[in-house]
C-alpha cells in the first residue's frame, strides 16, 4: 500500500518549468495579439485590464509552482484571468462593446475588479494566519447509507423532471426546445422563474452528485458489491439524459466537469495544474462555438470562425461590459442597500407571496439599458457593489478570500490519504470550485437555486464526526451517525484507523504548517 506521506511528498514538488512556460504564455500571448492595437486606442481603462492580466497570470503561476491544490483560489484566478483581463484586452483592441451604455465607466469597472481580486487575496492571507492551526482537523464522513436513499430520491426528482418537460426527446434535443417545453408545462411564468427552477435544480443536482459520490466510493472502497456497480450504472444512464451537455447551460457543464476532475481520490498537483491550463485555452478557444446547441437543428446558423478576439468580444463574455452598465445604472438611483442580496437569498419565495422581491441584478440592469434580452451576467463584485458600494464589496470579498483559504486547506490535508471512507468535502469543496463560475458570473439570485441543493444534499449525505491527523488519516471517532459508512464492517479499515493514530504522533508541527501555507 502506498503511505501517505510518500503522496504528499510528491505533491508538495516545486513546479518551475511548468510556472514559467504558464508565465510566459499567459501574458505573452494576450500582450503579442491584442495589446498593440488596445494601447493605441483612445480609451485609458485599457490599462487597469492589462494590469489584472499580469496579476492574474502570476497568480496561477503561483500556484502551478507550489505543487499545492488550492481548487477555491484556481478556479477563481481562473474566471478573472478570462473575463476581466484577457477580454477586456480583446474588446479595447476590436473596438467591439456590445450593449455597453455607458463608456465613461468602463474604467470604474475595471478598478472594481482590480480592488476585489486584491480583497479576495488580502483575505486568504488572514485565513493563513488565523485559521491555519496544527495537529488535528474534525471531518465528517459519507453515509453510505444515506447515499443510496439519495440515488432513490434523486433518481425519482430527475424521472419527474423529464415527465414534467415532455420527456426524454426533449432533453436530448436544445436548450431553446427545453426552455419552449418548460414554458409550455406552465413551470415558468412571465413575473417568476421559481418553479422551473426548483423542479430543473431538483432534477440535475443530486442526481449529479449521487452519481460522483458512487465513483469515489467504489474508487476507495475495498471491497466493491454488484449492487454499488448497479446503482452507477443507473445514475450514469440518467445523467446523460438530465444532464447532458445539448440541453444544460454550459456554465453548468463547466461545473460538472471541474468538480468531477477535482472530486476523483488522489489529486495529484499535476492534475490540478492542468486542469487550470486546459481550463483557460477551452473558455477562450472552444467555449463560445457551444452555443451552437442552443436552437435545434433547422434554426443552427453555420459555424463562422472569425479571430478568437472578436469572438470572445462579442459573445457570451459580458461581464466587463454588464458591470461598467451595473455602475451606471446604480449612479442614476442609489445603492440597493442590501435589496438584491436578500433577493437571491429568499430566492424561493414566488412573487406572488412577495411582490416587491428584487428581480436579478442582470435583468434590471439590462432593463435600463433597454436590452431586448435580458438574460444577462451580474458578476458577483458588482453584486456586493450594487447594494453596499465600494466597501461593501471589498469587505464582502475579504471574507470570500478568509474562508477560501480555510476550506482550500482543508480540503488539502484530507484529499490523498489513503483510506475507504468518503468525506463530505471529498465533494462539497470541488463543487464549491465548478460552481466559483457560475457564482462569479452572476447574477446571483439566479444562481442560488443550486447552490442550496449543493448544500442541502451534502447535509443529507452527512454521516459520523471523526479527527483525522496531517496525513488526513481517521484518528478518533467523535460522533456516530446511525447510518453506516464507508469503512462501517471493514475490518482493514478499521486496522487502518488504528495505525493511523501512531502516524499522526510522527507527524511534525512544522511539517503540517508547510502543508497548509503553500495555499497561501
């Protein structure tokens, strides 16, 4: 068996090469193709974007350096690395501002960016120093148990779901029939958008997560059943129905995909590194030709390759442009005062209960631009800027970036060791990282619905409390659950939480801090 500290070892290896072919390409590139024909236009906000993508470049040269896997920080220097530096830089060198209202505050949006991202890292810094404690961490584990009661209840919601749209065909077919169809089924009305999204997020969620729970734990587990490998066989028929990539939103996708990637047992560091690589060429190069599956087959227009700059500047990255007109639009009538924020909390609470309820930042903003669709980005620093202004939002990311850093860590201690059972941020932490694009993008009201899912079928899944020590070895049960875990009569299992208590005593105080503040 291979021990864990020989894992982590190789994970905590220097990257060099790696960060500086990153380094290189990631500024190179944009600076080589966009930045002459940027820097001679008229406009001065092009400067604040090219400083986002030199910050945004070393960060995750950083990280790809540190042979660490903070997932919370990646994919988040991931999404500005795109949307506020390297499109930005696209649009000033095309010239091409879709739908922007108001020039004069493009640069307010660039430096309300700039200041969050600088929030969000002051944050981590603190967590670094105030949340970073050694020896042991408590954990909860996976119910097994509780698992299959999921793949019931969640199979059930995603048969209700196909029933309630008009069936199979429908979902196999595009996103624009889909949205017809829900229409149709009278889930979606005019004034609310509650119940198609609650029966869709029911349908799609937990089927999703029950199915990557079941792969982790027949990957972890000893001693795999026919029944474990019958129970995946049906989640994975039925999420390539409910889920699959013609009819989900691609941000969704994006989503499944990055928490499937970091959610499988033993994240190297290199798989982490080129998650983050492939990431960024594939929003950039392969993203906005997706779009193609929107309309069904006899209204899909040719596929036109234009230059990757005017594509990416007049296409699905709006959240620059979407935030200079958030600003302009909040300048003609005041802050929110936290009017929005509530919305998207409360998001489940139908129009018809409560009237006054805000509607999504994107739709008001592109009702005062006179947009004829407003199914528009609200990104989330525009989000905390709408209701509180500037220190609300760099507050509001200050704490983002605290407990980024926290669960970052914690999610690095525990995810080599080798073990059979499954802990909760086995899965909440990936999920959390696919879902930073869709939060990050906005609005937020409109991405609250599953958001909560998330957490509720995490809570729902929940078993035992137990410490785990520095290698993330189980040491000590702490709390039972009912339920049954993974490790519940597997003897080895329980010869390997025993000799893990004599790990941890090995285990050095110095050792365990370099482990967590390579996140940093």
């Amino acid at each position: 068996m291979r021990q864990p500290r020989q894992v982590r070892a190789r994970d905590g290896t220097r990257h060099p090469i790696l960060a500086t072919y990153v380094l290189i390409a990631g500024i190179g590139f944009p600076a080589t193709l966009l930045l002459p024909a940027a820097l001679v236009s008229s406009h001065d906000g092009v400067a604040v974007p090219v400083l986002l993508l030199v910050m945004a470049t070393l960060r995750l040269a950083v990280l790809i350096y540190n042979g660490a896997t903070p997932v919370l920080a990646g994919t988040l220097w991931m999404f500005v690395y795109i949307t506020a530096a390297v499109v930005p830089i696209a649009q000033f060198h095309t010239g091409l501002f879709p739908m922007l209202d108001s020039p004069e505050y493009l640069i307010p949006a660039a430096i309300l960016f700039l200041v969050t991202v600088v929030a969000y890292e002051i944050g981590r810094f603190l967590g670094s120093k105030t949340g970073t404690r050694p020896g042991q961490i408590t954990v909860r584990l996976i119910s097994i148990a509780r698992l299959k009661w999921l793949t019931v209840l969640s199979v059930t919601a995603a048969a209700y779901y196909a029933n309630s749209v008009g069936g199979i065909g429908v979902l196999m077919s595009s996103r624009r029939e889909l949205r017809e169809s829900i229409q149709m089924a009278g889930l979606s009305q005019p004034d609310s958008q509650v119940g198609s999204a609650i029966v869709m997020t029911a349908g799609t969620v937990p089927v999703f997560i029950a199915l990557v729970l079941w792969i982790v734990h027949l990957r972890r587990s000893q001693s795999r059943s026919i029944t474990g490998w019958l129970w995946l066989a049906v989640l994975v028929a039925v999420n390539l129905v409910v889920n699959n990539p013609l009819t989900s939103p691609r941000y969704w996708v994006i989503t499944m995909f990055v928490t499937f990637i970091f959610t499988l047992p033993k994240l190297s560091a290199r798989r982490f590194q080129w998650t983050l690589i492939a990431g960024v060429l594939g929003a950039i190069v392969a993203f906005p030709y997706l779009d193609y599956f929107r309309n069904a087959v006899e209204y899909r227009n040719p596929i036109s390759f234009i230059s990757i700059a005017e594509k990416i500047s007049t296409k699905d990255f709006d959240q620059f442009i979407m935030t200079a007109n958030g600003m302009s639009w909040i300048d003609g009538r005041g802050h929110t005062l936290g009017a929005q924020i509530l919305g998207a909390i409360f998001f489940w609470v139908p129009r018809s209960v409560w009237p006054e309820k805000a509607r999504d930042t994107g739709v008001e903003v592109g009702y005062s631009i006179g947009a004829s669709n407003v199914n528009l980005s609200s990104p989330l620093p525009l989000e905390f800027w709408v209701d509180f202004g500037w220190v609300g939002a760099i507050l509001a990311f200050l704490v983002v970036g605290y407990f980024s850093f926290r669960l970052d860590t914690r999610f690095s201690v525990t995810r080599n060791a080798v073990r059979s059972q499954i802990y909760v941020v086995d899965i909440l932490i990936p999920l959390l990282a696919g879902y930073t694009f869709i939060l990050m993008r906005g609005p937020l009201l409109q991405s609250m619905s599953r958001l909560a899912v998330m957490l509720a079928v995490c809570l729902f899944v929940m078993g035992s409390r137990v410490a785990v020590d520095g290698l993330g070895q189980v040491v000590e049960k702490i709390e039972t659950c009912p339920e049954t875990h993974a490790s519940a009569s597997n003897p080895r299992a329980h010869q390997a939480t025993a000799g893990a208590a004599e790990k941890a005593d090995r285990a050095s105080t110095s050792e365990r801090r370099l482990t967590t503040e390579r996140h940093g």
